[in-house]
C-alpha cells in the first residue's frame, strides 16, 4: 500500500514553498517520524516528515522546485517485514569492522538549506564548521570561507622569484575582479520584494518624523538594571519602553490599530504587536501576542527568544502570523534616520533609529542630550495626517515621562 507525501499547510497566508533538499533518496527505507525533505517557504524552513515506516519511491519534485500546499512530493510504500532489519543490521562477520568504520558527520549536522548550498558551493564540510546556535547558518559558513579564513591557510605554491619589471600598458591594464555571480532569490528574500512593492502600490503610505529624548528612560534603565536583572534573569532594554508606549498610542488612536477588509475598516480591540528582526535570508516579523497584557520583563523575554531563534532559524509559522501593528528598529544597525515600509494588512509602522547626542534647548539653555528620531508611516486612507504626528507626539510624552505609561494602564 502507498502513500502520498503532500506538501503540508504552511500558516496564514502562505500557499506555495521551494524544495530545498532531499534528505532520503528514492529507494531508501524511513521509519515513522524520519525527516524526508526539507521545504523552504517565505517565512521559514521546515521539514516533511513520514508518518509511518515505508520505502520513498517517486520522486515527483526535485530540489529547486516550486510546490504548492496540497501538491504531491513523492510516495511512501509499505516496507516488506524486516526489510528494514537487513539494510540497517551488518552481516555477522562485519560487525567488529563497522564498529571501527568511520562516521561521517557532515550528514548528521543540523544546518539550514541556505548553509548547506553555500557550504557545497565553497567545497566545506558542515563538521569542520562551528555553529553559532542550534543549527549551522549561512553566515557560519562565510565566516569560515571569508577573508580571514582564507589569509590563515597556508598559500598553495612558493611564491615566484621576481620578474624584470615590463613597461606598462595602460589599455591592458587590469582593473581586477570583474567576475559576476547568479544567485536565485530564495523564497523569503523574493516575497519580500513582492511583498514591498505591493505595499507601496496598494496602499497611500506616508510617513510622519519626530524626535524623542531618551534621558528619561537611560537613567531608569540605568538605576534598575542590575535588580531587574536579578528578579527576573533578562536585562530591560528600550524595546520594551516603545512596545508599552505604542500599545497607549494605539488606544488614544483605534485607526493605526486596524485594517481595511474591502471597503470596511476592522478596528481590533487586542494589540498584537510584530517586532522585526533580523535572520537569514532577510528580516522577519515575530509577533508579541497581547501585548498589552504583559509586563516588562514578559515583553523583553519575548524579544530576547525571538532573536535568537531567529538566528538559528527555528521560528515556527505560528511566531510569524498575524501582528496588528509593527515595531522595527534600524538603530541596531546604525540607522539615523529612515522610512519603513508597512506590513500588510496593518496600516502603521514605527521606526526606531540610533540614539545619538545631540544638542537641544531645554527651558531656554542649549544642553546635550541623548536623541532618536522616529518615524511612523502609516495608510493615509484610513489615518488622517493629524492622526499620525499625535500618535507620535503620544509616544514621545510616554518616553520623555515613562511615569504616565503606568498612570495611563
């Protein structure tokens, strides 16, 4: 009796995944639970798995392939009984010699798709590559092929005695690497490019700047840290502030918190809040779920997790759906100033940015203070102009006080 192997459901919204890489080959037997392929899809990598012991036989989509929800990927048949025992089980007068054959490991290292074809690419074994989380990433293995990997290799070949120097040439003169490299976009890299220019297309997006002083928030940061640390094991940076302040913005104007469904407009009474991050093959948007319930120390874990699952790529499709306002931070990169682009369906974005010294004038003397700058962009069919800069000023009021954010909750 066969099976069918169906591309799973991939969460919310997403119908269509790139098969990265064949575990197993047809012909080989799997038992139940035995990872078959690896799918990759806009938001993150994942697994097909068998659901009972079989054989794998044909092999409908090869690695590369574009595949749909519900498409069929390849088929499992019944195994005849203890066929798996004879494959998997040596004959008597091996035993002693398989104990001491070599293992090879590359096989058994956990690392993303991604990794495994820059590592093929670059002629590098998964196992001499040390991971910087729970599974091996892309950037692991150009940290290990980059340039100083390469300069701490020995050079192939003597260098040559010296040549008598040759007149120039100044039409042939080498003006050095000009090689050029095709790469396919993966599937999250090429949603993101559909995804920002529908957003621009589809929606009248604006953005509104203002800036806010951080002294408030440094020193309460500063004065608390180390005993909030000790009671509840994270420290509290600034993302928790705006995450508070953009949840009381949000209350004060219901239009941010909402989206348009044909020609209604769908105000939400929850604030899930999406913060985005960086990972690879491009930024993600894990969502913080009711965040108005949570405290401090709730929404820095939160983040915290979040990033570094982000980096090992093991978010889940359930992490990445829905998200009714979003919060990105370009500060973390240098980011002076910028505007971020919205994340359908949701009609508002805020920007964070660098905080950097800056001179103000406070009550009429000119002071240095630490300053970012903000940016919300925001679907001006539904969010009046007048909407967004008080929605910022709100934000700024909550930082420059952060007193109020507990008075207002």
């Amino acid at each position: 009796m066969a099976t069918n192997i169906v591309v799973p459901e991939l969460g919310e919204s997403v119908v269509e995944a790139r098969v990265a890489k064949w575990l197993k080959k047809a012909g080989e037997h799997v038992s139940a639970g035995e990872p078959l392929v690896e799918l990759e899809t806009e938001k993150i990598d994942l697994e097909v798995s068998a659901d009972r012991p079989g054989v794998l036989t044909n092999i409908k989509h090869q690695e590369g392939a574009d595949v749909k929800v519900g498409e069929v990927l390849a088929m499992l048949e019944e195994a005849a009984e203890g066929a798996r025992a004879e494959v998997t089980s040596p004959a008597p007068g091996k035993a002693q010699e398989s104990k001491s054959a070599p293992v090879a490991k590359s096989a058994d290292k956990k690392a993303t798709p991604t990794a495994k074809n820059v590592a093929k690419a670059h002629d590098v074994k998964l196992d001499s590559i040390e991971s910087s989380g729970s599974r091996v990433t892309k950037q692991d293995v150009l940290n290990a092929t980059g340039p100083a990997a390469q300069a701490a290799k020995p050079p192939a070949e003597a260098p040559r005695a010296p040549q008598p120097a040759q007149p120039p040439q100044p039409s042939r003169l080498s003006t050095g690497d000009r090689s050029e490299r095709r790469e396919r976009m993966s599937k999250r890299r090429a949603t993101i490019a559909r995804r920002l220019v529908e957003a621009q297309h589809s929606a009248a997006m604006l953005t509104t700047f203002n800036e806010v002083d951080m002294s408030a928030v440094m020193q309460l940061r500063e004065r608390r840290k180390e005993a909030f640390a000790k009671k509840f094991g994270v420290g509290v940076g600034i993302a928790s502030f705006f995450v508070k302040a953009a949840i009381g913005a949000l209350k004060a104007f219901p239009p941010i918190n909402a989206e348009i469904q044909g020609d209604e407009i769908v105000f939400k009474n929850y604030y899930d809040i999406g913060m985005a991050v960086g990972a690879e093959g491009g930024l993600v948007v894990p969502v913080i779920r009711d965040a108005d319930r949570l405290g401090f120390a709730e929404i820095e874990l939160a983040i915290r997790d979040f990033a570094k699952r982000a980096q090992d790529g093991t978010l889940t499709l359930e992490d990445l759906k829905g998200g009714t306002f979003t919060i990105t931070n370009g500060g973390v990169f240098g980011s002076l100033m910028s505007t971020p682009i919205l994340n359908p369906p949701q009609v508002g974005i805020l920007g964070l940015h660098k905080i950097a010294d800056r001179p103000v004038a406070v009550n009429g003397q000119m002071v240095i203070r630490p300053m970012m700058y903000l940016a919300l962009s925001y679907d001006h069919r539904i969010v009046d102009g007048r909407e967004a800069v008080q929605f910022l000023v709100k934000i700024k009021e909550y930082i420059e006080d952060p007193a109020w954010m507990l008075l207002e909750s």
